[in-house]
C-alpha cells in the first residue's frame, strides 16, 4: 500500500482568512456610517440598503457594497436581518 500525500493548505487558508476578515471589516465601517474607497480604483464606496417601506422604490441593485467602476462588489444577504424584526 502508499501512503497517502497530504496537501498543505496553510497559505491558502491564511490568504483566504485574510481576505474575509478585510471584508468583513469593511462592511462593519460601512454599515456604522464610515465612508471607505475601493482598494482597486480609490473610488469612493456607495453602500446599498433594501427598501424599508412599502412605499419606497426599490433598488437596481442588491444589497451591498458597490464601487462605481464595479472593481467592488460585495453582496449583501439582508433576507436573515429583516427576520430579525
């Protein structure tokens, strides 16, 4: 029998963790109300909401973090803050 070769993930999973961390970081700053650029293009970030009315037009866009030139696109999933309520 061979012995099975185990592959050595650390490095992606340090770069992975990094970037969640970065992001989740960002949306924390946004969501207080902090402005931020877009790391790619320095553009600044615009912050999407779900409409809260019914009466309120609803957006192009999903929630999230948006970039002008689109370098930025982060989704955001509303649907478990608005069971929250």
């Amino acid at each position: 029998m061979s012995e099975t070769q185990k592959l050595d993930f650390s490095a992606v999973n340090d770069t992975t963790l990094a970037s969640f961390n970065q992001q989740k970081n960002l949306i924390k700053r946004m969501m207080k109300g902090n402005t931020a650029e877009c790391s790619e293009c320095k553009k600044p970030l615009t912050l999407v909401l779900p409409a809260t009315t019914k009466n309120a037009k609803p957006n192009a866009k999903a929630p999230g973090i948006y970039c002008a030139k689109g370098c930025t696109d982060i989704e955001l999933d509303m649907e478990a803050v608005a069971l929250l309520k």
